[in-house]
C-alpha cells in the first residue's frame, strides 16, 4: 500500500481529521501519533465498565488501531530506508 493511499484510508476509516499535503514522513509521523493517542484512549475505556455490546466494540477498534500502527510503522520504516 502506498503512503498516500494508506494515510487517505486510516484517517478516513477512523475519522481523525484532514491533514495537509506534507512531507511523506512527516504526514505519517503525524498520523501515528494520533492513532497512539487513540490507542490510549480505548484502553482506558476498556477498563472501565461497560456494556458486553459495548466492550466487544472497542477490542475490535483497539485490534484495528493496532493493526494500523504496526502498518504505519512499516511505512516510514521504509519511507527512511529510501533516504540512505
């Protein structure tokens, strides 16, 4: 997947905003500190107490964020690989 297409589908799929036509990495930089943020987030709602409903909701989205963040990762790792 390529950068643009990746940073289009994360912040599109979970709504984290627009973001501007920057840099590659720092897009991505930019993009896995607000999936971080996220991540955080739904994990301290997950030790809440919630709804069975509810808490089967937010594993799946913390899963996806995780999934994301790990792809993300990858990306710039190879987004720095280039550079040298």
């Amino acid at each position: 997947m390529g950068v643009k297409k990746f940073i289009k589908t994360v912040t599109k799929f979970l709504k984290l905003g627009e973001f501007k036509d920057e840099g590659k990495k720092k897009s991505v930089k930019e993009l896995l500190k607000k999936l971080n943020k996220r991540k955080r987030v739904i994990k301290k709602r997950l030790e809440s107490d919630l709804e069975k409903k509810e808490k089967k909701e937010l594993r799946e989205e913390f899963e996806i964020v995780s999934v994301e963040i790990k792809n993300g990762k990858a990306i710039l790792f190879k987004l720095y690989e280039k550079k040298k």
